[in-house]
C-alpha cells in the first residue's frame, strides 16, 4: 500500500488484488487490514465495493493536505 500511496500517503486499494500480491485469503486481508488500522499504521477513509482509499503512515513525512485520490470516493468518503 506504501508503494502505491501519492505524496499525501493516500493509495487506492483492492482488497482481492493485496489478497493475491501477498498469497492472502480476502479475510487474511482484512484481518490484517484491521490490524494495521488498529495499530495507526493506516487508516481507511473511503470505500466502494473491494476498493478501499486508505492513507498510509510511513516514518517519512508526506505532504500534509487532501489527496486528489479522495474525489474517486465522493464526498464524504465515507464507506
């Protein structure tokens, strides 16, 4: 996700294509999802079906401000 993130630490996700990237079941994915979220390694701020606007917080520093990525998940970006 890291990889994928724009100079806001945005990234746009799916959840089946992580799941084969890292030879995951879709509820191995989501665990860990649930895992880095709880720890305040990510956070999920939008969602449409498997795809999820995650931001991602590295050791560096980023960008601070909204992500253009955010208008792919509406508004809100609520999910």
């Amino acid at each position: 996700m890291a990889n994928q993130a724009d100079e806001y630490g945005c990234a746009v996700v799916n959840l089946s294509n992580l799941g084969r990237k890292c030879n995951m079941t879709l509820a191995e994915v989501q665990i860990a999802l649930d895992n880095l979220t709880a720890t305040g390694e990510v956070s999920v701020e939008g969602q449409q079906g498997e795809s999820l606007l995650v931001r991602v917080y590295p050791s560096h520093t980023f960008q601070p401000g909204q992500s253009p990525l955010r208008q792919l998940f509406g508004r809100g970006g609520e999910g």
